[in-house]
C-alpha cells in the first residue's frame, strides 16, 4: 500500500528543502527555491565564487541538479558591480557549479542568446548538456522583466526597438564618459 505525506508534512519538507510550494515537491517539475532557503544560497554562492556581492535574482528556476538563473551583482550598498545576465548552474557531486555556456554557437536571429532563450538556443544547451530539463528556461520575449531589471515602468505606445533605441541613447550618454553600469542586459530581442 503506498502512504502519501500530509498537506503539513509537505509544507514542513518544502520549508526544510527550500521548495516554494507543495505542488512543486516532485522532481519532475521545476520549481523556485524560496529566497533565504539552503537550495538557493548554494546556487548563488555557485555564482558568486569568492566575490563579496549579492544578487538581485531576476529569474530562478530548479529541476533535479539543473537551475536556471537570471541575475545581476550586487555590492553592499545594493548598486549593480557588473551586468547580469543569465546562467546554466549544474549540481555535480552534491555541489552547484555553473556551466559554460560559451560552447553554444551564437544565433544571428536571437542576439539575446541566454537572456531571452529561444527554443532554438534551449534546444542547443540540451544537446551541449544531456539530461538539462526544458521547463527550467524562461518564457519568451521577457521584455518585462527586462525592462524592470532597467528601471523602466511598461513600454507603453513604444515599439521594441524605440525601446532599445532609448536604452542604447542612455546606455551611451551614462557610459562613454564614467564607465558606469553597463546597461547592454537591458536590450530587448
């Protein structure tokens, strides 16, 4: 006879693993570590190495030993250290590991390449990596997220590229001189 765990049991083992919520406790569906829990500070620390920052987590996605993350740096005063940008986080021998990317080929017709995974791009990662499950990755054309990431409220009446155009104009009138906050994560593909 199979014994299924309570409602409380399972909340009690999401909070102790991390898990957001019961529905997610299969590992045949991905799910989001809960902010603060040991899940999640091992895959950033995966990301962080020996830097001293901390993250703004745009996007964090597990299925089995694969994350996906969005992310930017961040130093102690909450300003950005670096662009962010997305990764592929492996757990290997009980440890988060980030996996390099740059073996995927670039695809003229998604330029945003991990920062707006296209099936295409997603299809290459699984088969650079076998076993990467496909409901890790984001939705398409995150152009929200991406704007929010870049301070911007909504699009409104402004087309995608009027968008980048005035993210590039900002971007080139805040960098070129300070070389401040690259703002090139801010693009929408």
């Amino acid at each position: 006879m199979r014994r299924f765990a309570s409602a409380d049991a399972l909340r009690s083992q999401n909070a102790a693993t991390g898990r957001a919520s019961e529905d997610n406790v299969s590992a045949s569906k991905a799910y989001t570590p809960v902010a603060g829990s040991p899940e999640r500070k091992a895959i950033l620390d995966a990301l962080r190495g020996d830097q001293k920052v901390v993250f703004k987590v745009f996007y964090l996605k597990v299925h089995g030993d694969w994350a996906w993350v969005d992310t930017t740096p961040l130093d102690e005063k909450r300003k950005p250290v670096a662009e962010g940008g997305a990764n592929l986080i492996h757990k290997e021998n009980g440890a988060w590991k980030v996996v390099d990317l740059s073996v995927i080929p670039e695809d003229p017709d998604n330029p945003m390449g991990p920062d707006d995974p296209d099936p295409k791009f997603v299809k290459a990662v699984q088969k650079a990596f076998p076993g990467v499950p496909g409901d890790i990755f984001p939705p398409r054309k995150r152009s929200k997220l991406i704007m929010r990431r870049c301070g911007f409220a909504s699009l409104g009446a402004l087309s995608i590229a009027e968008f980048n155009a005035i993210v590039f104009d900002d971007w080139i009138s805040k960098n070129v001189a300070s070389h401040a906050f690259d703002y090139g994560s801010c693009f929408v593909g």
